[in-house]
C-alpha cells in the first residue's frame, strides 16, 4: 500500500544519516517522494505509467554511486528518490494483482515491466494493500526511521504510519464504496474510468468477505 512504500523509501536516510548526516533529512524526504510517486498513475495506466521495475533500480544504482563519489545533495537527493521510486515499483510484484478486490487472486497483472514489454504475476507474498502482514512491515519500517528522523520530520513518519494503520483497518470495505460509487456515475463515464472500476459496473451479488 501506498504509505509501506513511502516509509519503504524514507529508508533510504539510514544509510545516508551513517555516511553524511547533514543531508539524511534531505534523503528522507526525497525516498518519501520517490516511494509516492509511482502511484500517482493510480487513475491513468495504473501500475504501467509511472512503475519501471527494471528502469527505476537501474537509475537508483547509477545515482547512488554518484552520490558517494560527489554527495552532493542534489546527487543524494536524486538517488534517495529513485531508489524509493525502485524499492516500490519491485515491491508491487510481491503483493497483489490489479484489481478492486486483489485479495480474490484473480489478476495476473502485478507491475509492467517496460524493459521485456510484458506484465509481471504477482506474487502475492503480501496478499493485498492494506492487508495485516502490509501494516506490519509499514510497522518495521517506521521503527528505525524514528531514531533518523528529527522532530519536524518525526511527525511524517508518525502521519504515515496512521494513514497506514486507517488505511488497513478500512480496506476490504473501500471495494464495496467504489462498486456502489462507480455505479452512481453516468453510463458515457464508463469508458473514462479504469478496467478494474469499469468492470465493476456489471451488477453483482454481494460476496463472502465483503466489508470485513
Ligand atoms: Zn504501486
């Protein structure tokens, strides 16, 4: 889910906090940004437009070692963004596919990769955003960054460990809001909304599972 990988990517900082401490702020909020980042395709191409999972850790690994021949902040800050950009774009192959209710395990669309043209099957390690074993790992990422980050900073991590912590405690309800807000939008949307929200607009029997 989308706050794991933001604090997935904030762990860039624990390295550089080592290395150079005057720029783990600066890598802190750049890992948060990259980890964000990829998601904002949530609408358009979701998991396709803004996810490379090869092109990303590529980037990562060149900006990196740039950033400890010249660190710089502009070359800490570019490599903290990538690499929290590559640690989520390869993360989504190990959880769900791309679907309204992912913990059903029908899509075998986890993450495009652009380098071989093809989608990637999940692997369902993580059996879907928000899931308990998410919120957990979202849990062990915040637990280092807590002793990195300073007190303006502290308040990020804290703010998106609760969203995180909301966001799973309300996640197998959220399907059944979208179905019955999808169904509420005027039939000339359909072709405007994403496959897994246009397929939701065939009338369906309320399943077992739901809104737990
Ligand atoms: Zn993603």
């Amino acid at each position: 889910m989308l706050p794991t990988h933001a604090l997935s990517g904030m762990l860039v900082a624990l390295p550089v906090a080592l290395a150079v401490p005057e720029l783990s702020a600066l890598a802190l909020v750049a890992g948060f940004c990259g980890g964000v980042v990829p998601d904002l395709d949530m609408y358009a191409g979701h998991r396709k437009t803004l996810h490379y999972p090869v092109y990303y850790p590529v980037g990562a690994v060149v900006a990196g070692l740039a950033a400890v021949v010249v660190p710089s902040p502009l070359a800490v800050g570019a490599a903290a963004a990538l690499a929290g950009a590559a640690l989520h774009s390869v993360a989504d192959v190990f959880g769900s596919g791309l679907e309204l209710r992912p913990w059903e395990g029908r899509s075998r669309r986890a993450v495009y990769d652009h380098y071989h043209g093809r989608w990637l099957v999940p692997r369902r390690l993580v059996r879907y955003d928000g899931a308990p074993e998410d919120l957990a790992l979202a849990v062990l990422a915040a637990l280092p960054l807590s002793f990195v980050a300073g007190s303006r900073l502290l308040a990020l991590v804290a703010g998106t460990l609760a969203v995180a912590a909301v966001y799973a405690g309300v996640r197998r309800r959220l399907a059944s809001v979208a179905e019955r807000l999808v169904a509420a939008l005027p039939p000339w949307t359909t072709p405007y909304l994403p496959p897994r929200y246009a397929a939701a607009r065939t009338s369906r029997a309320p399943r077992e599972g739901d809104g737990r």
